[in-house]
C-alpha cells in the first residue's frame, strides 16, 4: 500500500461504453456451432456424442474424470456432423464438436431442478451447471467455491467493475437478471456458510448500484459496494483490497485471507440453473469497436461463429483490422473472425486500420511511470530490463510472479513499451529456469 | 474459417489501447514550459541571449544526428530530447560566451554525455549541467563573465557586473544586492535561462499540471533551500529566486534519467540537491552550487534507488 492512499494504483482509462444502455439481443441460432472441448483451464473434456448423435439443448456433450474441469453442454438442438481437432485460440490442437443445429432448440427432457440442499449437493450443482471462470481465467467454479479452508472464508465477492472498456454485457446482467443475481448471491452465503456476500461495482454504473442496493436493503449480510471507475477494478487482488482491505500474500489463494471471487454471469448461470436446470449454454456478449456497425448486447449460443455475432451487428463498418476476444486491456488479439465463443467470452471489439497500429518501441526514459502505475506495485521498468538480460535470478527477486497482465504499465508508458507481454515472458522464463 | 484472417488481422500484445503520451510529447511539454523563460531571456539579456541559446539547440541536434549516423543507429532527433537539451545548457549560460564555446559545450553533452553511454535513457548524469560544468572548468572566465540586465543589444563588451550570488559570496558590497523584485523578475546578472523565478515557476507549474513531473523534488529542493537560509540566518526569499534554484528544481534535477525512481527517493533527492546547493553557497569558493549539487546527486542515484526499496501488494520489499 501506497503511504499516501488506501487505494491501489490505477489508470484511468476512457470507458467507452457506448452500449451501456443497449438491452441484451438474444440472436438467432446459427445453421452451425463448434463447442469446443477445452472451455476451462485444466483437463479438457472427452466427447461424450459421436457424429451422426441427434442432441438437444443442455444436453451432456462433453466431460471427464479429471478433478480440475467442468462438463460441456450442447447449446442447440441438432445433429453432431464432426468432430474434428483444431487449432483454438491459446495455440492448442483441440477438438471440437460441430452441431448442425435444426432450429427448434428443443430442451433436452428430464431437465430439471437439480435436488440442492447442502454444501455437498450444492458443489455437485455447481459443476454440473458448467461454471468456470466467466470472466476470462475460466477455472472451474466447483473448485473455487469449495477450497480446503472453506470455514475461514467469511466473504464472498461478486464483481461488478466491468472494468475494461467497451465492456457492458456484465452491467447489462446485473440490470436485466438483477433477481438471480441476488438470489444466486443468498443461495451461495446459505450454501457455502459464508457471512457477508459484497457486490463491488464501478461508480460509473450508477443505475445497477442504486438497483441492487434497493433489492437488497432488507437483506443486511448482502452489500452492494461502489468502487472508483478506474481500471483494473476487477483484478481478483484488486477488487479484494478495494472491498475488504485485505491483501493476499504472496503464495497463498484468495480464501486464505477469507474471501472467494466470482463474476455476475458466473451466479446468474449458476442460479439459473439451480432454478430450472439450465446449464451454462449461452453467454452474453459485448460486440463493440469502430469497425462494428452498431454495437450490441448480444446473447449468443456457446459455440457461435465470431462472425455471426458481427453478422448480427449489422457486419463491420469499416475494414477490421484487429479483433480481440474480451477487452482492450487484458483481451487477445484473434486472427480469425471464424473463432467461437466460449464459455469465458465477454466481449468481441472489432477495430479499424488506425486503431489496430501498434505504436513502436523506444527507450525506456526512466520516467517511472510504469512503477507508479503497477496496481500490485511492482517495478515494470527494471522487469523489462531483467527480461532483456534474460537474468532469471532478478526477475525472482522483483516478482515478476505476481504481475496479473492487467496492462496498465504499458498503457502509461510514453516509450510505448510492451512490459506487461514482456511479463509474460519473464514469467515463463522464470518457470522454464525453475525447471532446469 | 472466416472472411478476416491471418493476413488482414494484426495480431499483437494485449493492452490494445495505450495512453496518448509518448517520449516526444513530455519533451514538448518541458519544451512549452520553458518558452516563457525564453521570452524573458530575450527580454533581460537581448537578443544575444536568444541566439546563444538557439545556437545550443541547433548545434545539439546536428550533434545527436551526426553521431548516430555515424554508428548507424536509428536518429531519435524527432524525440526532441536533443532540442531540450540544447535549450537546458543555452539557459545555464552567460549570455555573453562566445558562440564555438557553446557548440563546444553542446558537443559535451549529447556525444560525450549521452550518445557515449547510450543515448536517451542511458546517460548517468544530466547532459546539460555536465556540460556546463566542463565549461566551467574549461572556460572560467567567460562563464563567469555575467553581463547586467537590460543591454539591449547585448554586445560582448556590454557591461558585466557580478551575480546577486557572487555579490554576497564576496560579503563586500552587499548594499548592491538587487530587492526580491528585481529577483523574481529576473532583472539581475546571471545565466540567461536562471534568472527569471517568476517565468521559471510558471513553466514548473504548467509540468506538474501536465503530469510530467511530480512536485516531490521541486519541492524538497526549494523546500530545503528556504528552511536551510532561514536557519542560517540569510534571506530565505533571496536564496529561492537567486541563482539557479528554479531552473534547477523544475526542470534539471527532475531529469527522469537521472533522478530516483520511486517517490520517497526523489524526495531524498531533492533534500540532497537543496542542502549540497546551500553548503556551496555558503561555505564554498563558488559562489553558486546548484550544477554541482545536482550533478552529485546524479552520482548518487542507483544508492538511493537501491535503498529505497518497494514493499508490492502481498508484502514482499523488492
Ligand atoms: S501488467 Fe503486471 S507489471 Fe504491469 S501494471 Fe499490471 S501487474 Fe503491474
Ligand atoms: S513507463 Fe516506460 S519509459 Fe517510463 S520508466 Fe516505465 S518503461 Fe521506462
């Protein structure tokens, strides 16, 4: 901590949520989907249909024994017609079950209610609703939610920030599903024994606070949290420290210090499921960027074609040059509008040939920028040197293990320097050093 | 596959947005800061002063550019950390030294200081009060030869007087010291670029305003000149606005090279250049300090930053 704030440092970024105000769309199933079998971090999942299968909507299509994973339901109805490796957007051959939807998105039958009355029975619900990590790590909530020292955890905290840019689909579930939200949240307190349910959510979506907090003024272990609207909010360290002014020490999880993080969408899909048996099938979504010609809200089948969301936006306005798969800070650069969307998918951004140039690097000036800037109060510019000198020792010695990729040290930086991929890098140097 | 792929995406690196200021644009903005010390120049000094301080500019750039085309690197002139420079070591001169010692001056600081270990960002002391210094010692009469206020044609043989600081450094004459007034103004003999607080102290504001330096070490350093007169029984105002505490304080010791990184360092920092600037004044033979205050204080920059350690979120000092 900083000696003259409480706060940790931030950026502040333009917000550019211009679909804010943009009720979701729910848009038509596509004649194809592509569900791949690798939606969480962990094992992937085997297949559980073979091609020529007729499957229906929520229906089991991908699962496996591994502890650290969570199973894959069909978003449609329709007919398996491959199933085929792939490249996936982390690089990795994956396969992917393609459906040839038949429109009529009949329910898989017998889809009901799961049976929910402990905190065993609740875990088993929570996988079997498909969680993971909604926001983009993708870890498979069943684990989150149960850790070894469950008993110590005395708060849990939803995250409301939105942080990024651009970014609405989270605010537009919180004013649209305001109800599983909180019902999620009472059902999670109930279940799990955890005191104090905090809902932290950026100033700048006034409308879902004052909503929320209405909702819950009878309910006293339930608070609705304003946080400044400066990124990176959202980082799990961040919005802990912010909410709870606890720090996690180094080495150690989010529930040795008592608290569990989870996103909006993550309890609305867990509590939609627990109500009707619905597991997670589709995602809502945030399509925006100048290349977009009108940007939307969309809620769109997992599995649904990059361009189909675009498609639905009325197509690209101008040439894309870029594509990202989440937000302008933390999200990745895609090189194929034929990509899907999956599970963790919160946002597409479509960017024209202006905003897509990557400006060049020049020396690092000494400013210090970068140092006063780091949320987790690391020192970039002397990582960066650390990483050119390819000195695995320095890097240990200045933590480059606790860097998060939030990208606020290269947001700043008036050499234009990449020291938050630069991190990256340093970290899997360090691991591959560690290994030798 | 879809219609945009390999070929028409850019793929690169998350963060896709970056903030709009880069190197050139902070150097513009130390640039606009100084403009109105440059007007004041013109105005105390005359025209000369304006030249000397262009001739520093232009002899800077060609310096930088000649040299990386010499060793072929990629010219960063556009940057404008040459011309700053140049303008830095223009405004740490008498406006009556000769013109080919000014280049002579402009040649020490971009080749010897900077391109030498590196170029920008690689230096270890500020190029500009380097240079300055090896005048100094080079060249001590002509950098100590301080032509008075208002010769409006300011021809070499003009006439010269002795700084308010030279004044008090000798004790004989101090009734010839000039009011606070004429100090602030800068209606006073001394470096062309020093002499005006007022016009120095507005550039410094308009930086801080513009994020492009934290008040820390302007602060310190003037901070530490004020308490330091006081205790000493001298005129604390006098000490502030005289010599060269304000070009100092705003715009050399703030170098981002050569200056401790984390906050609490620059503070050190600025209390270092402040007490070393006073000790000079006061108890050495120069009769101004603050080119050699910051200049050891430069030296004594990885120290500091390697005191100074940072304790990160989760508690570990780095
Ligand atoms: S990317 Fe890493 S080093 Fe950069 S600001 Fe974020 S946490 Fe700090
Ligand atoms: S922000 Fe960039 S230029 Fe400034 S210290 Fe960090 S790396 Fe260097």
């Amino acid at each position: 901590m900083s000696i003259f704030s409480k706060h940790l440092p931030a950026v502040h970024v333009e917000h550019h949520k211009y679909t804010a105000d943009s009720p979701t769309e729910k848009m038509p199933v596509p004649d194809k989907v592509y569900i791949s079998m690798a939606q969480h971090i962990g094992a992937p999942c085997q297949p559980k249909v073979a091609v020529g299968d007729l499957v229906k909507v929520g229906q089991v299509i991908g699962d496996t024994e591994a502890f650290v994973s969570a199973p894959i339901h069909s978003s449609v109805s329709g007919k398996v017609t491959a199933i085929e490796k792939n490249l996936t957007m982390s690089g990795i051959w994956d396969l992917i079950v393609t459906i040839a939807t038949d429109k009529k998105q009949e329910v898989l039958e017998g889809l009901a209610p799961p049976q929910v009355d402990d905190k065993d029975s609740f875990i088993k619900a929570v996988r079997a609703s498909g969680l993971v990590g909604l926001g983009g790590a993708a870890f498979p909530t069943h684990i989150k939610f149960n850790p070894k020292n469950l008993d110590e955890v005395d708060s849990f905290i939803i995250n409301g920030a939105e942080c990024e840019p651009y970014l609405t689909a989270d605010y537009r579930t919180m004013m649209e599903n305001s109800e599983l939200l909180v019902n999620g949240l009472k059902n999670i307190l109930k279940y799990l024994k955890i005191k104090r349910g905090i809902i932290g959510i950026e100033s700048n979506k006034a409308p879902a606070i004052n909503k929320l907090r209405a909702m819950v003024k009878d309910t006293p272990e339930i608070e609705v949290m304003e946080l400044k609207a400066v990124y990176p909010q959202g980082g799990e360290r961040v919005l802990i420290y912010e909410t709870t002014g606890r720090e996690i020490p180094i080495g150690k999880l989010p529930a040795d210090i008592g608290a569990i993080v989870s996103n909006i969408s993550s309890v609305v899909a867990l509590e939609t499921y627990i109500e009707t048996g619905m597991p997670l099938i589709a995602k809502k979504v945030t399509v925006a960027g100048n290349a977009i010609r009108t940007p939307k809200n969309i809620e769109a089948p997992i599995g649904t074609q990059v361009n189909q969301l675009i498609e639905f936006c009325g197509g690209y306005k101008r040439i894309p040059r870029k594509l990202i798969m989440g937000g302008p800070m933390m999200g990745a650069a895609i090189y194929d509008d034929g990509m899907t969307v999956n599970k963790n998918t919160s946002g597409i951004l479509a960017f024209d040939e202006e905003s897509a140039s990557v400006p060049k690097e020049t020396s690092c000036i000494n400013c210090g920028r970068c140092i006063r800037t780091c949320p987790m109060l690391l020192m970039p510019a002397l990582l960066a040197k650390a990483y050119e000198a390819k000195d695995v020792e320095q890097l240990q010695k200045l933590n480059v293990a606790l860097c998060m990729e939030c990208g606020c040290c290269s947001y700043v930086c008036p050499a234009k320097k990449q020291l938050s991929f630069t991190n990256k890098l340093g970290k899997r140097l360090v691991m591959e050093g560690g290994k030798k | 596959m879809g219609r945009f792929n390999q070929g028409s995406l850019v793929v690169s690196s998350s963060p896709h947005i970056m903030d709009n200021v880069n190197t050139t644009r902070i150097m513009l903005d130390v640039l606009i800061a100084l403009i109105p010390a440059f007007i004041m120049s013109g105005f105390i000094f005359g025209p000369r002063a304006l030249l000397l301080t262009i001739t520093c500019i232009a002899a800077c750039v060609v310096f930088e550019a000649g040299f990386q085309y010499l060793i072929k690197k990629d010219s960063t002139i556009t940057d404008l950390s040459a011309v700053l420079t140049g303008t830095l070591l223009g405004f740490n001169l008498p406006s009556s030294l000769p013109f080919w010692m000014a280049v002579v001056g402009s040649f020490v600081a971009i080749v010897v200081v900077k391109q030498i270990f590196g170029g920008i960002g690689q230096n270890f002391a500020n190029p500009a009060i380097t240079a300055r210094i090896v005048l100094l010692v080079s060249f001590a009469t002509p950098m100590t030869t301080w032509p008075l206020p208002n010769q409006l044609l300011g021809t070499v043989d003009a006439v010269t007087g002795a700084t308010p600081l030279g004044i008090l450094n000798m004790g004989t004459d101090l009734a010839a010291l000039p009011s606070n007034m004429d100090l602030f103004l800068g209606y006073v003999g001394g470096s062309l670029g020093e002499t005006s607080a007022i016009a120095l102290l507005l550039g410094g504001i308009y930086l801080i305003w513009r994020k492009v330096i934290e008040p820390s070490i302007p602060l310190a350093f003037i901070g530490t000149v004020f308490i330091f007169a006081l205790l000493t029984g001298q005129d604390p105002i006098f000490h502030i606005f005289a010599g060269g505490v304000m070009l100092g304080a705003f715009f050399m010791a703030t170098d981002y090279v050569t200056s401790p990184r984390l906050t609490s360092g620059k503070i050190i920092f600025g209390i270092g250049c402040g007490l070393l600037t006073m000790v000079i004044r006061l108890y050495g033979s120069y009769p101004e300090g603050v080119s050699f205050a910051i200049l050891l204080m430069n030296i004594l920059t990885p120290q500091i930053d390697m005191l100074l350690r940072r304790r990160t979120y989760g508690g570990v000092k780095i």
